[in-house]
C-alpha cells in the first residue's frame, strides 16, 4: 500500500511543486519523490523521517525528480551520511552532490 503525500510550494499561492509516495520494499521504506523539490520540502521530508527507527532501513527513489535547489541538494548529501541510499539519482545531481562534499 502506498501512501500520497502532496505539498503546494508554500509562497505566493504556487502550485504543487513535489509529491512523496511511500512505499516498502521488504524491509526498506521508499520515499518516492517526484516533481521539482524546493527547500520546502525539506520540512516534509524530516516528518516522515521523525517516524522511521533506523534512517539506514530507507531510500529515497529519486528517478521522477525535475529540479532540486540547493538546499535540498544539501539535505539529499546529510542522508547519504546517515546511511539513507538514494536511488535513481541523475548525473547532474550526483555531480552537484560531489562537489559539495569537496
């Protein structure tokens, strides 16, 4: 069973910006983002990280994702580093992610 999650861009009356679905994949909860993910998804996703035992036991499946900024860029680098796997990442995130790191 998979749960929806939506948020609106939270300014000036935007439209939906990303979307999270949940899903379980044996014992891993996939956090399936979509859309383009802007610093205030940021807030959303540590909710439904509050509710996990062991950051280790997700993923978040990044194979929908548009555009990220550069503060979800950063969160994406803090999961990484607390053993969340990111799956289906694109090349000019990854890259933007090792830069970071350096």
């Amino acid at each position: 069973m998979k749960e929806r999650r939506a948020s609106d861009g939270g300014e000036m009356g935007s439209s939906m910006t990303f979307r999270i679905e949940t899903a379980t994949r044996g014992t891993v909860r996939v956090l399936i983002l979509s859309g383009h993910v802007e610093k205030q998804a940021i807030a959303e996703l540590c909710r439904v990280f509050e509710s996990q035992t062991d950051c280790r036991q997700t993923a978040l499946d990044l194979k929908d994702v548009g555009v990220i900024d550069r503060d979800v860029m950063r969160f994406f680098v803090r999961c990484e580093a607390y053993g969340v796997k990111l799956e289906n990442c694109t090349p000019y995130i990854r890259e933007w992610m090792e830069r970071e790191k350096d």
